[in-house]
C-alpha cells in the first residue's frame, strides 16, 4: 500500500482548519479550486459509522495517478462516513453579487487509489441553497473512475442566496478509497464542457488575517524554541 500523508486529525466533532482562505468567485459564472485547499476538516464520530481517519493529501510519492493531478497534490478519502458530516471537508466561497440566485452545477475531477478501491465512486454533498436551507444527498459518480487517471463527473447543484456573499460547501467521504482533485461550480445558465475546465486556472483565493489564536499560538511556538536553543546551548 501506498504510504499516506496525513492532512488533518479531528475527532469527536472537532474542526481543523487548514487556513485555505475564502476563493472567490472567477469569470463567466466559474469557480474552479484544488480539492485539498478545504478550509476546514472534520471527523464527527457522534453518529453513523465511528471514522477514525480524516481526508488527506497524496502527492506523487504515495500514488503514481497523482502525476496526473493539477499541481501534483489530490485530496484522498481515508475511511468512508455514513453522513454528509460524518467525515467531511468545507470550503469557503465568495460569491460576487452577478452570482446571486443563479444555480451553480458542481463537478469535480475523480479517480481511485488502488485496485481493490475500484468500486470506490459516490460521496455526500449539500444540495439546495448556500446561505440557506441545504440538504445532504448521496451521489454516484460515473463507473468509469480509474486508478490511472482523472475523470470529470458531475456532483450535484446548488443555488446562491439572493444577496451573494461568503458561504460555505460541505463534501462527505461515503466510501475510502476516492480521490478528488479540482472542483468546479459552473453557472447553470452556461452551456458546460468539462474538457475545457483543464485549460482554466484557479480562481483567486483570499487569504484572511491571522486570528488572535494563530498569532498567540505562533509566538508561544517560537518561544518555546527559542528557549530549547538557550537550554542546548547551557
């Protein structure tokens, strides 16, 4: 088996956050982001299945289909949930007032880590309104997903709040084994062809201030190190 890099480790309905920044919306009705910038990861073992392993980061090193990634990184689900929440990753989007209540239609860039992973080809996504009522739904991807390269399928679709903004969007791990590379939210209003998402660069991604915490946290850090150097050199 391939050696994994864990990401993120959050139990017991604890949240990491992965300081991705908010991606903001980009031309012609698109929002286009890698999969392993979620903002936050969280592993609830409150209900369901009891999910020990949280989604993580492959590069090249753990799997040869990653060379095939856009930036040589995917994101890898680990253990399956048995809810949208149950093992999930959130990503902050910024949605520009153009966007407001259109419908968006999510796709996103598939493939499977290992041959015994193959059947390895639905996940939980929110459905609904972002800033609203949202539902979880359990989707099943094309059976053409491989472990040699990546596949565009279609996830779901969603709808803007009337007034725009900042929202969050939620993806569940239903099965092990699934490895996501880009997602893509593309206006419902526009013809789609997911062979052109490959030429489209990222949207820009905001990156926020350091809180209080992160700044606190930080310079406890760098104080404890510094006074281990004082200690070695005693």
């Amino acid at each position: 088996m391939p050696q994994k890099r864990t990401l993120i480790l959050a139990t017991l309905g604890l949240a990491s956050a992965l300081n991705a920044g908010t991606i903001v919306q980009g031309g012609s009705g698109l929002i286009l982001f890698e999969a392993e910038n979620a903002d936050v990861s969280v592993i609830d073992n409150s209900g369901g299945t009891s999910p020990t392993l949280g989604w993580t980061t492959w590069t090249t090193s753990d799997h040869s289909v990653i060379s095939n990634a856009s930036g040589s990184e995917a994101l890898y689900a680990q253990e399956a949930g048995a809810s949208l929440f149950d093992n999930s990753v959130t990503y902050s989007l910024n949605f520009d007032a153009s966007a407001s209540g259109q419908t968006f239609n999510i796709f996103g860039r598939f493939a499977y880590g290992d041959s015994d992973e193959a059947g390895s080809d639905s996940l939980f996504t929110e459905s609904g309104q972002l800033g609203g009522s949202v539902t979880s739904v359990s989707k099943a991807l094309s059976s053409n997903l491989s472990d040699s390269s990546f596949l565009w399928g279609y996830i779901g679709a969603v709808t803007v709040a009337s007034s725009g903004g900042d929202f969050t969007y939620t993806l569940g791990s239903r099965e092990d084994g699934m490895i996501i590379d880009r997602i893509a939210f593309k206006s419902s209003t526009d013809s789609t062809d997911t062979a052109l998402f490959d030429s489209i660069a990222n949207s820009a991604v905001i990156v926020p201030e350091p809180s209080n915490f992160a700044l606190l946290f930080g310079g406890l850090a760098l104080a404890i190190s510094a006074t281990k150097r004082r200690s070695r050199k005693a």
